[in-house]
C-alpha cells in the first residue's frame, strides 16, 4: 500500500508544486525527505503551509542528494534529472554509485567521509607547496620539515577535533545509536547536529573564503549545527594554515636568502 500523499496547499507556486510532486514520485514522507537532506522536518513543512518559493540552496541541495536538476525544480526546464556521471572516470562513477545506496544518514557519510576528503584537500595543498621549493631548489629548506609535520598529523588533528566535538553532546555510545532506529527525538536530535556540525566543519576548513562557506546554507535549509564550534575550530585551523602559507610564499618570494636556512 502506498504512503498517504498529504495534499499541499492549492495556491503553491509552481516550484513548491513540482518540489512536492518530486517527494510523492521519490516515495518520501516529508519528514523522511527532511531528515535526508539534513534539514528539521518542521522546516520543510513550513515550505508548504505558507506557500514560499523554492529556494536556490533547497534546489541545489536536491539535485546533489537525488539527481534532480535545480533548474528543473525552479523553473521546469527540461531535463529532469542530471545525468551525474557524464565524463567521469570509473572510480568517480564508483563513488557515486555506492553513495546512492546510503538510505539514512549515517556517521560514515556525514562525518567519515568529510573529514577523510578534508585531509585529502591539504595533503593536495601540502603537496603543492613542496613542488613549488623544490622547483625553487629549496627541497632542503627549514619550512619543508613543517609541511612534512602537516602531512604526518593533519589527519590526527582533524580526528582529534571530531572527537572534541564527541564530548560536547553527551548520548549513549554511537554504535547503540546508530543502531537503534527507534532512538528518542532529543537523542537523535543531539546526534544529527552533532553529525551535521562535523559534516559542515569539515567542509567549511577546505574553503577559504568566508561568503563561500557550505555551513551558510545551514540557516536556510534548517539544519541544526553549532556555528559557534565551526568557527571557533575553523579559525584556529585557518590560522596555523596562514602562517603555513606565508613562510612558504616568503621563500619562494626571497632571492638567494632561501639557502640561509638549510639545515
């Protein structure tokens, strides 16, 4: 038997009517569409009963989870759904392919995966540093010994954060609830901001540029993180990173003085 449709307001606009076709033909309740975008269900369902418009990051937000294409949700324009592997190498199709499986939320795809693609995006950054000394002929500066320290321990220090972050939800231990379904509302509550706040600080450390931050969209789609954690976490990162950054753009910058400080 299917679900009971809950039929939406009449005067919808057309991109809430095609957003609540979408949930029917996905075979969603609303809270279940919520909870696998990340969002409160209370906040989807406000969509409805006032009759907003869709936004930009919901319709985004969409497409990255289902495959619909956001200018189909917003406007109707054809095609309906994105052909995601257009151009991808097989290990890319592989990815995506084992993420459609995932059919809740999970600790391995809202932590485990973010902080894992964090470390691969400054052990790639790092890697560019040293490419560029040794292009200068300073593979044997000083400030190689600190981006061999990165490499050794960013992964540590962002397992490190996560576990920090552990410690500020106080919920029975994450294998009971990951496999209790029935968990309490306050208790699954705590554990998916706990998770959403690690998924968006993960994100948040790779991207340098404050307006471009992921954990922006957070207010918007109704996502429980603790902002005040990401920032605080995300600074004193980005602050060690700066420094980083500034003595290997010092060397390359500095003529024949790069040599003073070979050991």
């Amino acid at each position: 038997m299917g679900r009971p449709r809950i039929n939406p307001a009449p005067d919808l606009l057309p991109e809430t009517q095609r957003f609540s076709d979408l949930i029917d033909e996905l075979g969603f309740s609303r809270r279940e569409f919520a909870l696998r975008l990340g969002m409160s269900p209370s906040g989807l369902g406000t969509l409805f009963q006032r009759g907003a418009p869709l936004s930009v990051v919901l319709a985004k937000a969409v497409e990255c989870e289902f495959g619909v294409r956001h200018q189909w949700l917003l406007t109707g324009q054809e095609p309906k759904w994105r052909n995601a592997q257009t151009g991808l190498k097989p290990s890319e199709q592989w990815l995506l392919q084992m993420l459609g499986r995932v059919s809740r939320l999970s600790r391995v795809t809202q932590v485990e995966l973010p902080l894992n693609l964090a470390v691969s995006f400054f052990q790639q950054e790092l890697l560019k540093f040293q490419q560029d000394l040794v292009a200068y002929q300073l593979g044997r500066h000083a400030v190689m010994r600190e981006l061999f320290d990165w490499q050794q321990n960013i992964a540590l220090w962002l397992r490190g954060d996560w576990r920090d972050l552990q410690q500020e939800v106080s919920y029975q231990s994450n294998l009971e609830m990951e496999a209790d379904i029935a968990a309490s509302g306050l208790e699954r509550r705590s554990l998916q901001r706990q998770w959403q706040t690690a998924r968006y600080y993960f994100m948040d450390i790779t991207v340098m540029e404050e307006t471009q931050r992921p954990s922006l969209e957070a207010v918007e789609l109704g996502i429980e993180i603790d902002m005040a954690w990401i920032d605080a976490r995300r600074q004193q990162l980005h602050s060690r990173w700066y420094i980083l950054r500034d003595l290997v753009q010092q060397c390359l910058q500095d003529d024949e003085s790069g040599w003073l400080s070979v050991e």
